[in-house]
C-alpha cells in the first residue's frame, strides 16, 4: 500500500470539537469532508434556480439538510458493504468500519438515523418531488457493488449525484422536459469527470485489489478523457439554457464555469497525489459557478 497516501478520515474542522465517542460517526458519515455534500447539493440547487425558484429559498436550506444527511447516509451505506475492500487501500484502512472502531451493527443504526432526516426533508416536498427523489433509493443502494462489475462507476454516480436536479426542477413544477433532461446529462458528465480526477489517487491500489474505476480505463488518456466529459458537460447545458431562454445573453453565463473546466484540465498534474484531489474539491466552487448560471437564465427577464 501506498503509504504517503492522504488518509480518507482525518480529525479536522468541527470533527474535532466533538466528543471522543461521537467522532467515529461523524467520520463514518464523512462530516470531515464537506465536499460531498457540497457536490450533492448543486444540482438541488440548479434544478431550482434554473426553473425560477429563487423565491423558494428556503427550499434551498432544506435541500442542503437533505444533502448533508443523504450523503452521510450513502457513504455508510458504502463503507459497510466495502470494509474488507477498504482494510487494503491506504486511503482508507482508517475509515471506522475497516479499522474497527465502529461496529457493523451501529453503523447500521446510524444509517438509520441519517435516513429519518433524509424523511424529515422529503415531508416538506410537494408528493411529485418526494416520488422523484424516492426513485433514487435503489440506485443508490446498489452504487457501490457498480465498481465491481463495471470499469466506469463513475458513470452510475453520475446519475446518483445529479438526481437532486430532478428533486428540485419537479418541486418548482415549471413543465419543460426538454430542458431538465438537458441539465441532468449535463451534470451526469460533470460528475464523471470530477470523479475520474478523485479517482486518480487511488489508481495503483484500485490495481492491487481488482477495484475497477475510469481513471484506470483511461490509463494514459485521463486529461483527454476528463476534457471530453466536461465539454459534453458544457454542450448539454448550452442546450438546456438555449431550450429555456433563446438569448446569447444565456449562454454567457456559462462562461465562467467553461473556464473553470479549462484550468481544471490545463493544470492537472495526474501523478501528483496532492493535485487530483486539490482539482477534485475545486469543483464545490465549480458547482457554484454554475448554480449562478442557472440564476441568471432562469430567472432574469430576457
């Protein structure tokens, strides 16, 4: 094992002002690393933002309780089903199940906790919304054996992690199909482009224990891969504001999203193990570049 590998849990950031017996679960839940969250909560917010829901902003909140809880509930979901897998990667041979220190059983009973404020958050959406959001349960549920059958998982936590675009484009009700299907594949490639740098840190472990990934499909063309789905990325936004609002004024407000992706891919440095995941967290600020995007096109009167 790679043993300068940056350790997946660290005590850090609020982690580390709770009490000892508390820190296992904050860990398991990933409540150390904000990105995902963060990462989950961007297309909530686009598909709100995009359907001119800005007066709806305390949906907003309530789509951020939901990320934070949903995402902690996936990644103990996760790390039960991979401890074994996870005893063997340096990364995360420290996560609380693979190292012990949290049992299988209460891991399970956490689950359970983060699940009824999942509950708690669904109750405030309109039923169309809460069907929606409903409907990724098993797909979620079955993200973590896709590594196992398949080299592109990223692929199916693109679908997992762009859902809340669905949630929160059905909950404002605005009736253009087009535009949301548009918007969703968007962030489908966007999410596999940023999980293909994440994945980069793992590379030569995923190697050693038959963990299959689309960093280790694209071997030596993972910067020309990662380019690729972040222009398709940009394509189907373009197409989702052009649908919505017909106005290069639309279309400008993607720009800065365009260029954070072009400093993303002319930048990276694939063999340094800091650099993918300094490029992989910069996208909470990506995120927010396109969450304004969508402010503008949807909501400014064009």
């Amino acid at each position: 094992m790679d043993v300068t590998a940056t350790p997946d849990t660290q005590y850090r950031g609020l982690v580390a002002w709770l009490p000892a017996p508390a820190r296992p679960y904050a860990l398991l839940a990933r409540f150390d690393r904000p990105i995902g969250w963060w990462l989950l909560f961007w297309p909530c917010a686009w598909g709100v933002l995009l359907a001119g829901g800005l007066e709806r902003w305390p949906l907003l909140l309530w789509l951020l309780l939901g990320s934070i809880a949903m995402r902690g509930a996936g990644c103990v979901w996760n790390d039960f089903l991979d401890r074994d897998l996870d005893r063997q990667v340096a990364r995360t041979a420290t996560r609380p199940l693979a190292s012990g220190a949290v049992s299988a059983t209460r891991a399970l009973l956490w689950l359970g906790a983060l699940c009824i404020v999942g509950l708690i958050v669904l109750l405030q959406l309109r039923l169309q919304a809460q069907l929606v959001a409903l409907a990724s349960i098993l797909p979620v549920a079955a993200y973590p054996l896709m590594k196992r059958i398949t080299w592109w998982p990223q692929a199916w936590l693109g679908m997992v992690f762009s859902w809340g675009a669905l949630v929160g484009w059905v909950e404002i009700g605005l009736p253009q199909w087009g535009v949301l299907a548009a918007l969703y594949a968007g962030a489908i490639c966007w999410v596999i482009g940023y999980d293909t740098i994440y994945a980069l840190q793992d590379i030569e472990d995923d190697a050693l224990v038959g963990v299959r990934s689309s960093a280790r499909a694209l071997g030596g063309r993972v910067r020309g891969g990662v380019a690729g789905f972040y222009l398709a990325a940009m394509v189907f936004w373009a197409a989702a504001f052009w649908l919505l609002r017909e106005h290069w004024l639309a279309l400008l407000a993607l720009l800065p999203m365009a260029l954070h992706f072009v400093w993303q891919i002319g930048t990276l440095r694939p063999a340094d193990p800091a650099d993918p995941l300094a490029k992989f967290r910069s996208n909470r600020f990506a995120g927010l570049l396109m969450a304004l995007a969508c402010l503008v096109a949807g909501n400014a009167g064009m």
